[in-house]
C-alpha cells in the first residue's frame, strides 16, 4: 500500500495513511513517495497521494487525499501547498 521510492526520507513522526473511513466504508488506496523525496517531521499524508521524486513535504504539512506533488515541488501548509516549484521559483511569479 505504500511505495518508498530510493533515497527517500521520512522525518520523525511523519505519517503515510494509505487508508480512512468515509461514510461508515474503509477506503484503501495506495501512497506513492518518489526517489529521493522529503516527508518533514511531522507530515502527515493522506490516502491516494504521489510525492514526485525530490519533492518536499515541509514538517507538519498535512497532504490532503489523492493529491499529486510534481517532482521537485516544495509543499507546505495545512492543507499542504505549492510554495516553491521544481525550477526555484514560487508560484504565481
């Protein structure tokens, strides 16, 4: 259910829920962390994600459900957001 691509690093009480409850039914759906890419202390990500290879999850972010991170992006935030992409610089410039 969860996929730890090569060099990837989960900080200290991060979480990877590959499952919840919704509506009284167990929903199971897998969690893909890509080569090489950062789970911050306490992140917490949530069922049906993919964090791209070199992504970041900054510490305490919590990834809502089957969200897609692109390869290098920095994310951050409750619910987590982009604030950084994959070339440096942060979106909207």
């Amino acid at each position: 259910m969860v996929t730890l691509g090569e060099g990837a690093v989960m900080g200290g009480h991060a979480t990877i829920n590959a499952h919840l409850t919704e509506k009284n039914e167990l929903v199971l759906s897998p969690v893909k962390v890509g080569d090489g890419a950062l789970l911050g202390t306490g992140s917490i990500v949530q069922p049906g994600c993919e964090i791209g290879a070199g992504a970041v999850v900054a510490s305490r972010a919590v990834v809502p459900k089957w969200t897609k991170i692109p390869p290098g992006e920095v994310w951050a935030g409750i619910p987590a957001k982009c604030i950084r992409l994959s070339d440096g610089t942060k979106p909207g410039d």
